[in-house]
C-alpha cells in the first residue's frame, strides 16, 4: 500500500513540518554533493554507530540527532518526506509547532535507542528520518484513527486507489515491522539494511506520549 493523502485538512499552515521536510532535504543534497570517500566520512562521523554510542556516550550522544537528518538515497529520502508531509501536519495542528518539533526529536531518540539496545556491538552506521516520522505514524493512529488514507493498492497486479481507515492503514504497517524486525533478530533479515526495530521504537513511542504534548482532543479530528 503506498499512501497518497488523507482526508484531514490542517487548520493552520504547518510551519514545523515543512522546516523538517527542509532540512531533511537540505541536508539530503549535502551528502549528494559529496564524492564516495567524503560521503562515506561524513555518514561515519555523523551517522549513528551503537557499538560507540555505548562505549563512549559522552562524545556519542549528538550522533542521536544528526543521524536522524541523513538519508540513505534517493528513494529513503521521498519515502520518508512524502509520509511525514501526509501526516505530520494533522499531528502539528493537534500540539501546535513547539511541542510538535519536541516530540518529533524524541520519537527519533526513542528510534535510536531502540535499534541501538538490540544491536548493541554494531559499528554499522545508522542513519534516516524513518525512525521519528514512525512516532509521527504513532502519534497519528491514537489521534485520528477514524480518518482515511487513500493508498494505492496493488488488486490482481493493477494498481487502485482505495480509502483505508487510517486504524487500518497503520496498524498493518506496524504489524509488517514486527514481523520484519523478528526476522531481523533471528539472523533471516537482517541484511536489508532497514532499523527494524527503530520503527517500532518511535512508533510505540508516538502512540504513548501523543496526549503528553496534546492532552486535549479537538472534535474537529475526533
């Protein structure tokens, strides 16, 4: 299922969401511009490795933010940006833009970690969006579960948009990492080069602390 838009409509211009989808992008075409070796330095330095988060948090610890702006090619950064465009306005206009930028930071450090924990003697850098816009995904299936996604959905190999109710439409995503990230952890798909568990992480994430920055739900969305 490849999501196209939803059926909410944000009241206010989401300013925080687009300077994510910027910055991602801006710091996207960076590394573009990067030959192979100084690419390959700029991910190493930057990027978040576990086996040294662990061993020396101290000097670590800002790798938890600059890897989350990096991506990994072309398609990791329009996936990752078209779905943060889809759903993080709604969750913007629920907690309003400070609270959203907050929230949107630790989803991705609730990502890293979780990832991190589990593969702990890693020196594999990790890098992407995906884990923080996974709380995003998180935060959006508490908030508007009634809402719908208009997807493509691949019936007898064509392709047909259909409105899947956003319950639906996440729940199955999530479902699809479980079942990928115990793969992973069983040695059957751990070569795919995904953070499983970084998406399950920031989505569990989304989905507990979603009414800590907005407690109070508008009916508009309800």
């Amino acid at each position: 299922m490849i999501p196209l838009y939803d059926t909410l409509r944000s009241r206010k211009v989401p300013i925080v969401n687009w300077f994510l989808i910027a910055l991602n992008v801006l710091v996207f075409l960076y590394e573009f511009q990067l030959g192979p070796s100084a690419l390959e330095s700029f991910i190493g330095r930057w990027g978040l490795v576990p086996a040294r988060l662990f061993a020396r948090p101290e000097t670590a610890w800002i790798t938890i933010f600059t890897s989350m702006f990096m991506q990994g090619g072309w398609f990791h950064i329009l996936s990752n940006m078209w779905v943060l465009f889809i759903f993080g306005d709604n969750i913007e206009d629920r907690m309003g833009g400070g609270r959203y930028l907050i929230f949107y930071l630790l989803s991705g450090v609730a990502a890293a970690l979780m990832q991190s924990y589990l593969l702990q003697a890693s020196n594999v850098p990790m890098i992407g969006a995906s884990g923080a816009i996974a709380g995003v995904l998180g935060a959006y299936l508490i908030s508007f579960p009634r809402a719908r996604v208009a997807s493509l959905v691949p019936i007898f190999f064509i392709f047909t948009i259909i409105e899947i109710p956003a319950m639906i439409f996440l729940l199955f995503w999530f479902v699809s990492q479980l079942f990928s990230g115990f793969l992973a952890l069983q040695g059957s798909g751990g070569g795919s080069g995904i953070a499983w568990w970084a998406h399950i992480g920031g989505f569990v994430f989304g989905m507990l602390a979603v009414n800590l920055f907005a407690p109070r739900r508008t009916s508009y969305y309800s």
